[in-house]
C-alpha cells in the first residue's frame, strides 16, 4: 500500500514551482521504516521536475506514556506494555508524525 501522505506531499511539490535541492521530512517512528519511505519517494517522483531532488529524512522518536503510572518511555518493537507496571494502555506522546521541514 502507497503512502497517501507521502504522495499528498509530492502533489503539492509538484504544483509550487520550487528551485530546491532537497528535500527535507521529518517522519515519526511509529510511522513507516525509512527504506520504504525512500522506495515511495523515488517511484512517486521518476520523470517528474522532483525526480533528481535529494531527500532527507529526520526519524522522530517515539514515545509513550503509561496511563497507570505515567511513566513515559520508548516502546520496544512498538510494544504498549509499560516497562516499570507491565500495563496496558498508553498514550502516544510522539512518533506518529509526518511533515515538511522548513527549508
């Protein structure tokens, strides 16, 4: 499955008239692997003026946050267990993100 969001944003790349060289996105960790992300990148962009821009990619952490005992820590493997109450349930503080950096 494509990423809408990733072939949203070459849509809108394409319709401004841009002279940049690189592309910079910053993706969360829970989001999609950085491998794909590039594969997408360059399949969405081939025979397009985007085809030779350079892209960049910050990886965002994730974190999580425990709603027993609000402890806030990076889940392993995308695990929800809390490390220090072993519950379930948690908030996604960061690592969902997906957007355009300013040059």
């Amino acid at each position: 499955m494509k990423n809408s969001r990733l072939a949203l944003l070459v849509q809108q790349l394409l319709a401004q008239s841009s002279s940049r060289e690189t592309i910079k996105l910053a993706v969360g960790e829970l989001l999609l692997h950085e491998m794909k992300i590039e594969q997408e990148w360059k399949e969405l962009t081939t025979s397009t003026p985007l085809e030779n821009m350079k892209l960049n990619i910050r990886v965002i952490p994730a974190q999580q946050q425990c709603m027993w005992c609000f402890l806030v820590y990076h889940p392993g493997e995308k695990e929800t267990i809390c490390p220090q109450c072993r519950s379930v349930g948690a908030k996604i503080l960061s690592g969902e993100e997906f957007y355009l950096e300013a040059d």
